[in-house]
C-alpha cells in the first residue's frame, strides 16, 4: 500500500488559500475556503489522532458549504422587474443576482419629462443615471455634441471620483430613469469594495460605447464643402 505523502494536502491546502487572498467577491471566497478544508481533510483525518484539528477542518468546511447553499438559494430565489433585468444585462453582468439586487436597490427609478437637466457642464454629476426608456443630448458650451438612447448609463465617467462634467445632459424625451446619489454610491462602494470592481468593468463598457457611438457620428457627418 502506498504510503500517505501528507505534504501533497499540506501545499494544495496552502495553495487554495493563497488564491482565495486574491478574491473580492464573497461567495468565491467562501468557494476557496471549503476547497481548502476539503483538500486540508486528509490530511487531518490520516496525519495523527489528533481529533481536534480533524473536527476544525470539518467544521470550516461545514460552515462554508452551509453559507454558499445559503447564497445560491437566495440568489435562485431573486426577482427582477424587466427593466432591472435589462440594467443587470447590460451594466452588472459582472455581479452575482444577491449582488446586483442590493446594488440595484441603493437607487430608484423615476419617470422625468423633456427638458430636464440630469448633468450640468463643469459641476460634478449629483448622481449616476440609466436611461431606461428616452433619449438626452449632451451639450457643450450650449453646442450638441452627442446623443443617447435607451440603456445609456450617464455620469459614470465622473460620478465616482466628483469631478467636473464636460458636457451638459439634457433628456430630449420624456424618460424612465434609475439613478443613486452620488454620494451614497461612493459610500457604498466603499463599504462593499468588491462590488466597485465589476462595476468599473461596467463603467469601462459603456464608455467605449459612447466613443465608438461618436466615432460613427463624426465618420458619417458630411465634409464641408
């Protein structure tokens, strides 16, 4: 019979542990620990008697199956109305359905008439806004210089750091909007920092949306003659 190598447990343990230090997101950390108990087992269980080393390694793993039974659940159970439905697709796919709910739920939605400024040029965006249904223009120094339409985030360039917008947005229809303060979001990215990484990945998204939208427009403007 082939002799038991405890190290081979000892560095997969090890290993698993050293990846899991490099994970944001709750739920793959909990994912890291029980593989790492679960690697780390044998290795209790047939190194020695010693049974209290065997029964902490099972109750870690225990403990971190239980809560991720427990996250799936909630998020299989999780609801989104169409239109949440469509800013998750589109904005949060990077986040887990628990996630993108309580993100989701820091803002509100609203119904806006034509006319109204969301952003105005060289002050900081109040808030981050999802252009769920309409259209706005974005202005500078009172001259268009591009538009967007439904599923256009607005402010995400500035909102999370308070600098100066360079245009002004106007809804050019009426709309159906979600929007967070932009104060409570920065507070609550840095409560909940690994929700900021996919949402930067979000952010990045749509702003290479936006170039490539203007891009298009100026290729497609007739030259003066």
């Amino acid at each position: 019979m082939a002799s038991f190598d405890s190290a081979w447990f000892l560095y997969g343990a090890l290993l698993l542990l050293l990846a899991t230090s490099f994970v944001v997101r709750i739920d793959y950390v909990r994912m890291g620990l029980a593989a790492a108990a679960l690697v780390a087992l044998p290795l209790a269980l047939f190194r020695g008697p010693d049974v209290g080393s065997s029964l902490l390694v099972l109750a870690i793993l225990v403990v971190n199956i239980g809560i991720l039974a427990r996250l799936w659940l909630r998020g299989a159970q999780m609801r989104f109305s169409a239109e949440e439905e469509e800013l998750r697709r589109q904005h949060f796919a990077g986040l887990s359905p628990l996630l993108a709910r309580d993100l989701i739920d820091q803002g509100h939605w609203i119904s806006a008439r034509r006319g109204e400024v969301l952003i105005r040029e060289n002050q900081a965006a109040p808030s981050l806004f999802y252009l769920a249904e309409g259209q706005a223009t974005i202005l500078r120094e009172g001259v268009e210089v591009g538009r967007l339409s439904d599923g256009a985030l607005i402010g995400e360039a500035t909102v999370l750091d308070g600098t100066h917008a360079t245009g002004t947005v106007v809804l050019g229809s009426n709309a159906r909007l979600w929007f967070v303060p932009a104060a409570a979001l920065r507070a609550y990215l840095a409560a909940n920092p690994g929700i900021a990484g996919a949402l930067h990945e979000g952010f990045a998204r749509a702003l290479r949306g936006k170039l490539a939208s203007a891009n298009t427009r100026l290729t497609d403007r007739p030259l003066a003659s």
